[in-house]
C-alpha cells in the first residue's frame, strides 16, 4: 500500500464507526416495526409514548430535549397521538408558547400492550447482558460528549 493510500484509510467506510451506528440504528428500527404495527405507532409515536408512561404529564420543551427531536418533528407526532386518545395537548399557563401534555385513560392502557416489546427487541439484537449494559453505556457516553461540543 502506498504512502497516498494510506493517507485516505480513514475514509473507508470499514473504517468508520458512524456507519455500523447508522446501520444498527436502521435495523433496529426495522426490528419494532411489526410489533408497532399492531399497536398502531410509529416508533416516533412510541418513544413519545414512553416518555409519557413514565412521566404521564411532561412539557413540549422537555419532551423534545428527552427525544433529541425538533419541535417540527415532534408536532405531527403529537397531534397524531392526541387524535388517537392517548394523549392530551394544552397552552402552558406559564408560556403559551409551550403545550403540556398529559397521559389518557388509553394512553396508560396502551403501555400493557407495549410491555412485550422491550424483551423481543433485546432478544434480536444477541446480545448478553453485559454486552447489552457496555453499549448503551458508551451509546450514551458518546451522544453525551457530541452534544457538548
């Protein structure tokens, strides 16, 4: 391999962790879709919808932050989920600027159908536990460090 070949070894693809990122990203999202499927959500819809379990009153601003989603993104995401009935949107009293959303009667009802997917995804994905807790450790590690800069 030449001196000039080597100088261009970081731009193959083999060579890059973005990509095996992206790829796993895709594929994972790929995994949920027939499971999603029957509830009715997008993945979009059910990562809203689990920050909603959790939280079950939650303000736009916060929402967009936990997700890492624009508020472009988020708003017909949102309205698609008030119009199923799992979720409320009201005006902020605060700032109008700002909704607050709340959990529904069937929004809390949608969570004991969701909570067979978590262990059929981590299932797929072959991985031990300890394998599992590294990645998402360094998943997070690494998005922490980018979002700082």
């Amino acid at each position: 391999m030449s001196n000039n070949e080597k100088e261009f070894d970081l731009l193959k693809l083999s060579n890059q962790v973005c990509f095996p990122l992206y790829a796993c990203s895709k594929e994972l999202t790929r995994q949920y879709s027939p499971y999603l499927k029957e509830l009715d959500l997008t993945y979009t819809q059910y990562i809203v919808m689990m920050v909603m379990w959790e939280h079950e009153t939650v303000s736009s601003r916060d929402l967009a932050t936990s997700l890492h989603l624009d508020y472009g993104t988020l708003t017909p995401v949102l309205k698609r989920l008030e119009q199923a009935g799992y979720i409320t949107r009201q005006r902020s009293a605060e700032d109008e600027r700002l909704l607050t959303l709340e959990i529904t009667k069937a929004g809390r009802e949608l969570k004991n159908k969701a909570k067979s997917i978590p262990p059929c995804i981590a299932g797929c994905m072959g991985l031990t536990e300890d394998e599992f807790r590294t990645l998402y450790t360094l998943t997070y590690k690494a998005l922490g460090n980018m979002e700082g800069k």
